[in-house]
C-alpha cells in the first residue's frame, strides 16, 4: 500500500500532462475523421482504406524508427514530432474550412501523421524508464493509460462529434492546437531526462535494425506477446475500421451516436486502467491475458449478432476494459525486460508486428464489408480469434509471463 503512494516526479508529472492534452486533441479528431470521410464518400474500403493509409508508414519506417529513438534525444524528438503533426492537421483544418478538402488530400496528411507516429510512440515509450523506477512502472503505465482514456475516448470523441456537426474544421484546428501544447509541456522536460545519445562513430542503420529484430525474435515471450498481438490486430482493426458505417447502418446512430459509441470503451478502459496494477498483482499476468482473449473474441460476436445500440455500448464498455489492461500488462512487462540501450529498437519491432496487423486488418475489413455486408468483417474476426485463443492459451503460462527473464544486452 506505501508503495503505491510514492509520487512518480515532476518529471512524469509534466509528461502525463502533455498525455492528457495531446490525447483530448486525438480524441477529438478520432470522431471527427470518420465523420468527414463519411461526408465525402459511402464506401466502406475508402473509409477503411483511411486508417491503412494511417498505418502504411509502421511497415516502411517502424524498424529505421527505432534506430533513430535509441541514437538521439528522445525528448528533443517528441518535441519535433508533434510539432510536424500540428502543421499538418492545421493545413487539413484549412482544407476542410475552404471546401477543397479531398479523399486524397486526407490520406496524405495521415500518412505524413503515420510516419510521425512511428517515432514519437517509440520515443514515448523508450521515455517513461528515464522518469520512474522500474517498481513504478506498472502505475505509471495506468495513469497515462488513464488519461488517454478519458481524453481519448470518453470526453474527446463526443466532444469531436459535436464540433464537426458545428463546424468541419473545429476539430482538426483543436487538434493542431494541442499539439503544439503538448511539444512545450515535453520541451520542459530539459534537465529530467538523460540524453540516450551514443559516443563514437555511427553505426550502419541496418546493422542497429538486426539488433533490435534478434533481440526481440530471441526471447521467447517477446515473440509470442508480438505474433498474437499482431494475429489480434489484424481480426479487431478489420472489423473496427467500417465502425462507423456499422454504427449508422446496422445500429442506427447519428454523428453523436457514433461519439458515444466511441466514448463506451473508454468507460470501461478507465476502469480496467485504474484496477490494472491490484488486478495484476492478484492475479499474475498470464491469467489476465488469457481472460483479455476470451473477451475480444466475444466482443466480434455480440457486434455481429446485435442490432440494438444498448448491446453494442455494453459490450465496448467491456471491451475497453480489456484493452486498458491488456495494454498496461504488456507495455510495462516489455519495459522491465528490454534494457535501455535497446529500448527504441525492440519497441520498433514489436510496434511493426503490432500496427502491421492493424494496417492488414484495416485493408482487409473494408474489402470485407464491400463485398459481404456490414457485420460480415465482425464474423470474419470472430472466427479469427476463436482459433488464435485456442492456440495462445498454452502460451500464456506463470512460468513464461509473472517471472520474466531479461532480454540480453545482444552485440551491436
């Protein structure tokens, strides 16, 4: 109990702020986005397409990423990015201010928001270790988890709804707006976080990406959390990708429906995120895997079997609490087995596996639901995760998951 109230810093403090507000700015734009490209188009692959085209980049630029995040500073790093992302989304704000936005147009800016992504989540990530103590890790990783929740997604995507029914642009320049607040809250970090900058010549980049690919391909739990994850993003991604088509057409909602579909999630998310490091000591990482399988493979078939708007809301509140927990478990385990020096590179192989599922997942749904209607993308992971449960189960033994073995300081 005295453990858990140990303040985590000022610096972690100043962190979780730029988190929160950031996250408000995303939120926002996660209900706005598909709005607008609803506003603009019916079919459900380019709407889906939207969010491949968001994740295109963790295929071409995940691994290079990670060699960047562990050879400079990642503060410095975060600051640049979402100062590059700020950009963009004004200028899209504008677009859709002056009538001229396009499909095209938007999956430009995403793309360009993609390969930002792939270097600020690394940084981010590879960043909280120089904050707080290992032991800290875990409540730490349930605070920012916390807030992304509640900014993210239960007061930002309502609030993103209503201000595109306002006016289009509204949600995109707040967007860009905190970002930017964000950058100065992680600029004022100088002086907390140690420089992760290393001495002599450079290596060949290529040479760092095989050391990050075997680092984490020779640990045997690191693998297996980074193939099933990647198996279940692909499932969930296909399916959530005509989310909201789904919601307008099987389910009957209007843009502020969408909203609070959304925000259901988020209910639960902050309650699993909030619970995550009692639960986790109680009950051990692998029980709590094992169960997070269970219930995404039941989330697929409830929203493919309902039509009534209160079933969808129930099971995305369970399902968001599964997703909170699943996240904190998994990022705070690899956070105490990855040494530092290693940090952005492993975490840029298991991000690849991770987002390249969504990004297949992404591509595959819109098709899905093209060709054999709205739910059918929701039976197709349904199915998948059925048979990914069958064969992780197994996998997610104590032995493997609550004493974990260190990944070695391979050669570079």
């Amino acid at each position: 109990m005295r453990a858990r109230g140990v303040p985590l810093g000022s610096g972690f403090a100043k962190l979780w702020v730029a988190n929160a507000v950031s996250n408000v700015g995303d939120g926002v734009a996660l209900a706005a986005g598909p709005l607008l490209l609803a506003s603009l188009t019916s079919d459900p692959a380019l709407v889906a397409g939207a969010l491949f085209v968001q994740q295109l980049p963790w295929l071409m630029f995940a691994l290079p990423a990670g060699v960047v995040v562990d050879r400079l500073d990642r503060r410095r790093l975060v600051v640049l990015v979402n100062v590059v992302r700020a950009v963009v989304i004004a200028a899209l704000a504008v677009a859709v201010a002056t009538g001229v936005v396009t499909v095209p147009l938007i999956y430009a800016a995403l793309f360009v928001i993609g390969s930002m992504e792939t270097l600020a989540d690394s940084a981010s990530t590879a960043l909280l270790p120089a904050l707080v103590p290992a032991e800290q890790l875990p409540r730490a990783n349930a605070r920012l988890m916390g807030v992304q929740i509640v900014g993210n997604g239960l007061l930002a995507p309502p609030l993103g709804a209503a201000l595109f029914v306002v006016a289009a642009a509204l949600p995109f320049g707040l967007n860009a707006a905190t970002f930017l607040v964000a950058a100065v809250l992680v600029a004022t970090l100088r002086g907390s976080v140690p420089r992760e900058v290393p001495t002599g010549a450079p290596r060949p980049m290529i040479r760092d990406i095989a050391t990050g690919v075997r680092a984490l391909m020779g640990h045997q739990v690191l693998r297996v959390l980074a193939l099933c994850l990647c198996l279940m993003n692909v499932t969930l991604t296909g399916a959530f990708s005509i989310l909201v088509l789904y919601a307008r057409e099987r389910l009957g909602l209007d843009e502020i429906g969408f909203g609070l579909l959304l925000a259901a999630s988020a209910v639960g998310g902050l309650a699993g995120s909030v619970a995550a490091a009692r639960l986790l000591t109680r009950f051990g990482a692998a029980f709590l895997l094992r169960v997070g399988l269970v219930i995404e493979t039941c989330t697929h078939l409830s929203l493919a079997l309902t039509r009534a708007p209160w079933v969808a809301v129930t099971t995305m509140v369970v399902f968001g609490a599964h997703a909170s927990l699943w996240g904190v478990i998994t990022l705070s385990w690899r956070q105490r087995v990855v040494p530092d020096a290693l940090r952005g590179r492993v975490n840029s192989v298991y991000f690849l596996f991770a987002v390249g599922g969504s990004a297949i997942g992404a591509l595959t749904g819109g098709l899905a639901a093209r060709g054999l209607g709205i739910t059918a993308p929701f039976w197709i992971a349904f199915a998948g995760m059925a048979a990914l449960t069958l064969v992780a189960w197994r996998l997610f033994t104590p032995a493997r998951l609550d004493d974990p073995d260190p990944v070695p300081l391979v050669a570079t």
